[in-house]
C-alpha cells in the first residue's frame, strides 16, 4: 500500500511539475538610440534561469513582481505581446500582466512612448500621435531581426495590448484611422474634459508636420486587446466598420467622473462588426484597475504628494484589484488562445 501512495505521489508530483508556471526572465533595452526617436523597451519572457530572483516595477506605492534579470531564454518557440501604456504612464503599470504571460509561455514587450510617458513630458513628442502605434512596430521590427530572444518567438502569433491611450493605440496598429473632423464634431456635441481636453497637447487638433495618411496598421499583429480605452470616438467609424482582426474590448463600469465606457469601449463595440469583436464590462472596475497593485496607505500617500492623484489606486467596492486582475487575466489569456 505505502508503495502504491508513493507511485500515485510521484505522478502527482510529476504532473504539477509540468503545468507549473516558467520562471520569468526580464530585460530593458534602449532601442534606436542613433534615432531621432530612441525608445526604452521592457520584455519578459520564459527563462531557464530561475535565480537569483529580483523584484521590478516596484515603489513605495505600487507592487512589483519577481524576475530573474537577463535570465537565459527557454528554446522553444512562444507567442508575442506587445503592450502599450495610457498617458502618462509607463511600463510598470501592466507589469503584473506582462510577468503573467511570461509564465505562462508568451515574450511580452511594452515600450515608453516619448512625450506621453511618465518619464518624458515633451510638447513636440506628444504631439506626434502616430509615432505611438509606430513605435510597436519598431519593438516587432527589433524582436523579430535583431534581439536575442528572435529565436525563441512565433512571429505568426502576435496580440496587442494597450490601457487607455494605448488602448486607442493599439486600435490604430490593427488599422482604425483617426478622423480629426469626426472628433471635432465629437467634442463640439458632447465636450469630455479628459478626451477633448488633450486635443492640443495631442496634437488632434490640427495637421501636424510630419503627420502620415492612411492606415498605420502593421500586419504582424493578429489580434487586438483594449483595457478601458479613451480617444474611442476619434477613429473613422467606416474605418472601424472595415476591421476584421479579432478585437477583446475590456471596460471598467465604475465611471471616474470624465471617462464614461460607454463612449469609448462603447463605441468601438458598437461599430467594430460583431462576429470580430468581444465587449466586457467589469461592472466593479475603475479605469485605473487595469494597473498594477497598490499598497496599503498608497491612497493617502499620493493625495499628500500629488492631490487628486489617488484615484489610481481606487476600484469599486464589491471586489479587490487583485481579484479583478484574476477575471481579467483569464479573460485575456482565453481572448489570446482562442478558447
């Protein structure tokens, strides 16, 4: 008997050996720094190495995770993520999203984009809102041609994830196309102080040098997933009513005062054609849920820095950010894998 609750042990053993999660290797990057547009880049991806362990993305008011640093990449080939932050924001702000694909067998990269990032606040770059979608493309053009992981990826099988403005990103890479008068008439009917106020500082509010016709879209990327997106009502909806790219539309029901879902993932939802789009509304969910966690008294710390900035660690009530990050995730790892 006590060898047979040992075979059935080792079974067990070996089985929760198999499905366990890969260690997550990460790397930054500074790309095209010859450029007139150098860009940082974070990846993770499946690692060999498991130690030593290093916690990333982490301050005294957000959560990181555990990474091995420039960990030696599995063999194998494994999907792509790229990702895109919100205004303003940066990489760390879907770390925890970025480090849960890793382990589960996906080369996850997200860019800071010039001008619209925490890190870099300038007028001229902001205002080059085409350089966004671009800028994922470039982190495809470097991953696939010249970085060590190449080897490694399934460059057949790449999804786009973006937050907020890079949620309407991430629409563009997949081939929406803004439209500045649709957005004009857009804010002349019903102003938002969040959406149409940015339109200068964006550079949406005239032609801009430099500024492309046409699609952006880059055809490597095979499905699109937006996370509360804002700018919705700026893309063409016969451009929209055109897509055919698998398109996961998450939004957040709780209203934070100036970015209604409705008239954003709302609205992609309603001109994207049905059989190519799917629209989730986590009715406890703030804007900001889409972030990483916060930590206790993170609230109060940032309203004593930053007055007004404490929402960003503020969801509803009837579920923790940390539980919505698990119906989230499997919304998305499902979205992904097709199931």
């Amino acid at each position: 008997m006590r060898r047979f609750v040992c075979l059935i042990l080792s079974v067990v053993a070996c089985w929760v050996s198999n499905v366990s999660a890969y260690s997550v290797g990460f790397d930054q990057v500074q790309l095209f720094s010859d450029s007139d547009r150098p860009l940082k880049a974070s990846v993770w991806y499946p690692s060999q190495t498991h130690f030593p362990l290093e916690r990333v993305a982490e301050n005294a008011a957000f959560l990181g995770t555990d990474v091995v640093r420039v960990g030696t990449p599995m063999v194998g080939k494994f999907p792509v993520v790229v990702m895109s932050h919100g205004y303003r924001g940066n990489w760390r702000n879907q770390n925890w999203l970025a480090t849960r694909l890793a382990q589960d067998g996906f080369i996850v990269m997200a860019v800071d984009h010039p001008g619209t990032t925490s890190f870099d606040h300038s007028a001229q770059a902001a205002a080059q809102w085409w350089q966004r979608p671009k800028d994922l493309s470039r982190l495809l053009d470097w991953l696939f041609n010249e970085s060590y992981l190449r080897q490694a990826t399934n460059a057949e099988d790449v999804t786009a994830i973006g937050h907020s403005l890079g949620g309407w990103t991430v629409m563009l890479l997949a081939g929406a196309e803004f439209d500045r008068e649709q957005l004009a008439r857009e804010c002349s009917l019903k102003s938002n102080p969040r959406v149409c106020g940015l339109m200068v500082e964006l550079g949406l509010d005239h032609k801009q040098v430099g500024e492309p016709t046409g699609t952006l879209a880059d055809e490597r990327v095979k499905r699109v997933i937006s996370l509360d997106l804002g700018l919705a009502r700026s893309l063409s909806r016969q451009s929209l009513q055109t897509l055919t790219r698998p398109t996961l539309i998450l939004a957040a029901g709780v209203d934070i005062g100036d970015l209604p879902q409705s008239e954003e993932s709302g609205f992609l939802a309603q001109y994207l054609p049905k059989n190519h789009n799917e629209y989730l509304v986590y009715p406890d969910a703030a804007h900001f849920s889409f972030m990483q966690l916060c930590k206790e008294g993170a609230v109060e710390m940032i309203e004593e820095e930053a007055p007004g900035d404490g929402i960003v660690c503020l969801d509803g009530n009837a579920r923790t950010r940390n539980e919505l990050h698990q119906f989230m995730y499997q919304d998305i790892l499902r979205f992904i894998r097709g199931n």
